[in-house]
C-alpha cells in the first residue's frame, strides 16, 4: 500500500506538488479569513462584590453572604 502511493506520487510529481500548493494555499487565506473571535480570551470576567453585615463575624459573612453570591454569579458551577 505504501510503496504503491510512494510510486504514484514520484510518477506524478507534478500533480503532488500543485495539490501541495493547492492546499497550503487554501489554508492560508482560511487562516486569513479567520475571525478574530475565534481566539478566547484568557482573562476569566472579573466582579468585585463588597458584601458587609453588621453583627457577624468575617468566617459567618464568607459562609452565608459571598459564597452564596459568589456560587450565583459564576458561569462554571460546581468548581
């Protein structure tokens, strides 16, 4: 199988090498083309939430308020 396409491909050197340039030249306008929104953004969105409550301790204030906001407000759960 191999050695049969290796052949073809030394007969017809010329059809190779157009198809060659064919391809690469496909690939490039494709990649030229391309839109720009394609690439993601690596920064994560950033919120900064201030969240107070008189009388509770900062453990209690991060347990029952900023998580729970926190938790809402993300777009990847159970992480």
């Amino acid at each position: 199988m191999l050695r049969s396409l290796i052949a073809f491909c030394l007969s017809r050197r010329l059809l190779v090498l157009v198809a060659f340039a064919a391809f690469l030249g496909l690939g490039l306008a494709a990649f030229a083309t391309l839109n720009i929104e394609a690439y993601p953004d690596p920064a994560p969105p950033i919120i900064e939430i201030i969240a107070q409550q008189q009388g509770q301790s900062p453990e209690e204030v991060e347990r029952y308020i900023t998580i729970p906001i926190e938790g809402s407000r993300s777009p990847a759960r159970q992480v």
